[in-house]
C-alpha cells in the first residue's frame, strides 16, 4: 500500500511540509500559510489513521479469499516510509513487491511519481538488483471506486430535493459539484498519450469527466423523486467537474475553475443547493476536511446555499474488494 503520508503531530507539520516541498526552496513562512491547515486539526492529518484502516480492510478481504499476501505499507512524505517498507520486506524474504498506490487517476504526481518515488527507494535501500516492484493499473474507472460515490450522491440528492421543498425543482435549483485536486495545465496536458487531443485538461479532466457521467447516469437510474406528479431523474441535475487546493506561483496556470469561484458563480446563477463530490480523492484525509469541509463549506453558507459533501470511497467494502480484484488481476497476469 503506498501512499502521501502526513503529520501526526504538532511538531511533525513543518518537517512534513518541507518533505512534500524538498527541491523547490521553499522558505517556514511560506510553508506556515499551508501548516495552520494542519494546526487546525491538531497537527495531525486523517491520512494515516485512513491508510492503517484501509491496510486492515485489505488484509482482511485477502485471508477472506484465501490469499496469503502480507499486506505492507510505505509513504512518500512521512513515516513510515517507502524505504522501511521494502526493507522490511526484503527482511522477511519476499522478493516480488506489488504496488496499490491511493491515487486513482493519471497524472505525474497521482501516478509517475509514485512509480519514481518506488525506483528511488530501492536505489536508496541497495536492493534494486534483488526486489522487483509492479504496480496495479490505475481505477478510476473500476466499479469499487465508482461504486461509492454512486451511493453517496444519490443519498445526497435525496436529501436536497428534500430541502428544496414542494416548491423546488432539483433540476433547476441544484448542481452537483465534481471536485479534484488542480494541477499545472502543462503538467495535465501530459497526462495521457501524446497524441490524445485532450485539451488543456488532458487525460486527467478527461477521466474524472467519464467518471462524473458515470455517477450522474447511474444515480439517476435507481431514483425516481415524485415533484408535482412527474418523474425527475437525478441523471438531470446539472453538474460541473471544478478543482481545489492549487498552489505554486500565481504567474503558473493550473485548472480551473476553483470551487469556491463556481459556488459564488452558481450563486449569483440563482442556485439554491451544491452536492460536492470529491472524485479526486479515496479517502477523507487534509485537503477534503479543510479545503471542502471547512472553505467550500464556509463560501456556500455565506451566500445563503444549502450543500452537501459526498463521502469519500475510504474502506467502503465495494472499494476494497475493487482493490483485491486488481491485485488478483495482476498476479494472474504473465
């Protein structure tokens, strides 16, 4: 299992941060705008506690299948690290590694980096000529990712058409929000292949957008909510894919829009209800609890909106048995 990592403590955001940031020179002060994310929560970020949780689940769902695999766990930023996982593998004999990154779509930092982070750990441990490591393929569009959020907005909107009342039309008075983190454009563009003709967006808008239709089509598919006598679908609540949590240099396009500029657009659009659906994420850790929970959250009620936050995958079952069937998939691969 690899994945980011995160602080555990207030003494450990700074260190955290200058590990996520090493190489740009990136100066405390600036860091410290980033920390009180951190500090609001006590300094500990959810991620690691959710990747011990998804750890057990995993494990759990492989001794259920009768599949001896031991399942490890290593970081790319925080303890426990990438390095003291193939160490500690290679102490207990294993010699073929497999790795199930929390990342589910295509993008450096999602998906090469980790593939990166994994050769340079074993350049660092000596154990590059002795340990192999592949990796699982990317799932954005496995059922046991989808699956959850499928559940999740369906609920959501029951419970909006609810708050819209007698009066209200969820086809016309909500809007359900995709959320993702942004990255540089240049680095979207390259997303995909490099014949792909994406856009600017690349492979990485162009997933989370099949995804999007996905959830929208099949939350649709199973509701049906009486307004005034007729049927209205979910599948017809209008929806946009939007971006959180960019950073770098103002000078430096990345995606947009922002979600707190579509809430105030929506707003003045005459939108009364957002459905928010973090679809870059697999589980609830920093950046859902602050940028969604606390900052969308806070745009939306300022103008007057009621909103919801779809639940992340996390250990959904759906999402762990997705995860299992990829790793069944690769070891029965040539």
């Amino acid at each position: 299992l690899v994945s980011f990592g995160g602080p555990e403590g207030q003494d450990d955001v700074l260190p955290f941060l200058r590990n996520v940031t090493r190489g740009r020179g990136i100066p405390d002060e600036r860091l410290e705008e980033v920390a009180h994310h951190y500090r609001h929560f006590g300094g500990v970020s959810p991620i690691n506690a959710q990747n011990r949780a998804l750890q057990a689940a995993l494990q759990d769902e492989l001794r259920s299948r009768g599949v001896d695999l031991p399942v490890l766990w290593g970081n790319r930023n925080w303890d426990p690290y990438l390095a003291d996982a193939i160490r500690d593998a290679h102490a207990a004999g294993h010699r073929r590694l497999l790795a199930v990154v929390t990342s589910a779509y295509s993008s450096y930092s999602g998906c090469r980096q980790y593939r990166e982070d994994l050769a340079m750990a074993l350049e660092e441990t000596g154990l590059a000529g002795e340990l192999q490591i592949d990796k699982v393929r990317n799932y954005f569009d496995h059922p046991g990712f989808v699956t959850p959020f499928v559940e999740g907005v369906r609920e959501a909107l029951q419970r909006t058409h609810e708050q819209l009342g007698p009066d209200g039309d969820i086809t016309r008075d909500a809007h359900v929000l995709f959320v993702t983190h942004s990255i540089p454009t240049a680095t979207a563009v390259t997303s995909g292949p490099p014949d792909a003709e994406l856009g600017e967006e690349g492979a990485y808008g162009a997933q989370h957008r099949a995804v999007a239709d996905v959830i929208m089509a099949s939350a649709g598919a199973m509701s049906d909510v009486g307004t005034g006598g007729s049927a209205a679908q979910f599948a017809a609540v209008p929806w946009s894919l939007v971006y959180q949590s960019r950073s770098g240099a103002p000078t430096t396009p990345w995606l947009e829009p922002d979600i707190n500029d579509a809430i105030e657009a929506l707003a003045e659009q005459g939108t009364q209800a957002v459905v928010i659906v973090p679809i870059g994420f697999v589980s609830d850790h920093m950046e859902v609890m602050w940028d969604l929970d606390e900052e969308a959250m806070e745009t939306a009620q300022e103008k007057g909106m009621y909103a919801e936050r779809v639940a992340t995958p996390g250990v959904h079952p759906e999402f762990v048995r997705g995860l299992i069937d990829l790793v069944q998939e690769r070891l029965a691969s040539p």
